[in-house]
C-alpha cells in the first residue's frame, strides 16, 4: 500500500502560474507539498494537484483512494496525474502472525 505523508509545515497551497504561450492561455496550478513512502530509508518529495478552491489536506498520513487509479493505453495500473484523492490511512500494526513468549 502507498503511504503519502503531510507535514504540518506542508499543510498549505502553493500557487504558481503558467504564462501565455502561442494559442495557449495561461494558467494557474494548486499545489500542495507531500512525501511519498516507495520503500527506501527516506520519503521522496511530491507534489499534489488541487482544485482551485480546494483546501489543503490536513497533516497526517494518506493513501491514494481507488479513484486515483486508471490502466494506461498498454493495459498497466498508474496514478492519474490529475485529479488524485487520497485518503487518510489508519495505523495499525500488521499481524504476521508472530506470537509473544512469557520470559
């Protein structure tokens, strides 16, 4: 399962704007930043897309919801780039069935 982790520091919008270019308009992008836990010693920094008038996630820790997923044009599972949801992720610890011995 993906653990994606908001800090209190992080629990804010970022907003940056994409100017003009050719036929194009410009264009403004919400964003909030995360830590995405990929199984290495440290999370990586991303970034989440929000809606314009979206409020930050809380800080704490989240997992992409099943709407966050699609199968590409080659039949494989991705993350949407757009329009992700994630939702809070409840620590429990894991029974794999290792059992206690009184000492």
């Amino acid at each position: 399962m993906l653990k994606i982790e908001i800090f209190p520091e992080n629990v804010r919008v970022e907003t940056r704007s994409i100017p003009s270019k050719d036929d194009k308009p410009g264009r403004t992008i919400y964003e909030q930043i995360a830590y995405a836990h990929l199984g290495g010693k440290f999370p990586i920094e991303m970034k989440m897309t929000l809606e314009k008038d979206q409020e930050p996630y809380a800080a704490g820790t989240y997992t992409p919801h099943s709407s966050s997923y699609m199968v590409n044009n080659f039949g494989g599972l991705e993350l949407k780039r757009f329009g992700m949801i994630i939702e809070p992720l409840e620590d429990k610890p894991i029974d794999i069935g290792l059992k206690k011995t009184m000492a």
